[in-house]
C-alpha cells in the first residue's frame, strides 16, 4: 500500500503511557457518545459504534460505564453534547497531521490547537489541506509471535482484508473501515490473539524522517496535541527506517 508507515506501531507502543495519564477512558466515552447519537445505538447497524464499544472494552471500560455513554448518546440520559471536528496542519519538517476532536466549545478548542501547533513549531493549516492525504482505514495490529504470515492471508483475506504488513516485530493488518469487524471476527475465531483493532486514517503519501533529531520534534507535537482533553486522535503520515525507530521508542 502507498503511503504504509511505522506511526501505527508506534501508537500501539504508546499505547501504555496514554492508559497510565488516565486520558483514555474519558476520550473513549466520548467517541461512544458521539458515535451513538449520530448513527444510532444499535451496534450491529453502526459499525462507528461498535468499533468505539470493542475498543472500550479492550481498553478494560467498565461495561456498565459504556452503556451509560451508549445512553447519553441516544438521548435517554442528559449530558454534554459534543461536537465532531478536525484540523488539519504540519508538524516540522514537512509532516502533515489530521487532528479529530470531540468539544462543547469550537471556538475554545480551536484557539488551543492552534496555540499547541505554534508553540511546538507546526502551523496550523486550511481545511482540505492535508485530508486528501489519509484515507479512512481498519488497522489491526498483533505481536509477530500470534501467528505466520500464511496463517494470516488464510484468516484474513477471505474476510476483507486489503494488506498485510511485517512491522518488525508486530504485524498490521489493513481493511476498508466496514470490513474491520468482520476480519477482527475472522482472526479470534481462528484462534490468533490481537493487540488493537481501530478505525484510523492512514497517510496515502509519507514524508520519511531518517534520524532521530528529525523524529523528536514531530513526536512532540504530537504529544502536545493528544495530552488535550478534547483531542481525539492524531494521524500523521511520516516514515522512519528501523534502526531510527528503535532508538525512538528505546
């Protein structure tokens, strides 16, 4: 696939740190919420939703907390209503960034961004000025020991899965963003254990940064952006050979 990149990994990586600042739980309830109140609380009709309820649940939500969220989003219990909205800049060296936020405040949301984008040397760009560079995506991500690569294609593909990618010591799997469940079902029911499952926006394009002194300062906008309460996810679309990559995430 053009454009694959090593971000997912290292997200997947980060992923411990995200749980241990105790973000998580508030930014997964959120996306419930706002996934419910705009397809509707049926998770079998609502592929958004149900990929949201499925990464609760990975992430150890409590059930009865999700179905609370599932309710304010269908409107049978009162909350905060939030707003679905995404910029769009550039991180140094030429990195683009997809910001998604949830917010009961745009005007508010939007002067902080900004301010994380200029303060962390980015620029926050117009609309439409990176989109056309990521393409919504299921990515599954599984330790390199849960399965070889023949098991699978053999589990994979049949159930729709677009690519199959060695990323050193994990594998990730792509699908259209429908067809995330299905190869999620496919994989557990062959018995091969998963790390993560999401829907994401994968870069089509990549801008490769080839040492470390490159990577840091995207990383710390990056950081910057996800520490924000309302910030639901940062995709980037940079690429970083191996050995860089070790020595980032040593």
């Amino acid at each position: 696939m053009s454009g694959h990149s090593k971000w997912h990994s290292i997200k997947h990586k980060k992923g411990a740190a995200d749980k241990a600042r105790g973000k998580l739980f508030a930014k997964l309830i959120k996306q419930i919420e706002v996934a419910a109140r705009e397809g509707g609380g049926d998770t079998d009709a609502n592929a958004t939703l149900r990929a949201m309820v499925q990464k609760a649940r990975d992430s150890s939500v409590p059930n009865d907390t999700i179905e609370r969220a599932l309710k304010r989003g269908t409107g049978e219990l009162e909350g905060v209503r939030y707003e679905p909205m995404s910029y769009e800049g550039y991180a140094p060296n030429g990195v683009a960034l997809y910001v998604e936020c949830l917010s009961d405040n745009r005007n508010r949301t939007g002067a902080e961004v900004k301010n994380l984008f200029t303060r962390n040397g980015g620029s926050l760009a117009q609309p439409g000025a990176v989109a056309w560079q990521f393409e919504r995506k299921g990515v599954i991500i599984l330790e390199k020991s849960a399965a070889s690569e023949d098991d699978l294609m053999a589990a994979a593909l049949d159930a729709g899965a677009e690519d199959i990618v060695d990323q050193g010591d994990t594998w990730q799997i792509t699908s259209g963003s429908s067809d995330l469940h299905g190869v999620r079902a496919a994989l557990e029911g062959a018995g091969i254990a998963i790390s993560s499952a999401d829907l994401t926006m994968l870069p089509t394009q990549t801008v490769e940064l080839r040492d470390e002194a490159s990577v840091r300062p995207v990383l710390r906008l990056i950081d910057a952006l996800e520490e924000h309460d309302d910030v639901q996810a940062v995709f980037a679309n940079f690429d970083i050979p191996d050995d860089v990559l070790h020595e980032v995430m040593a």
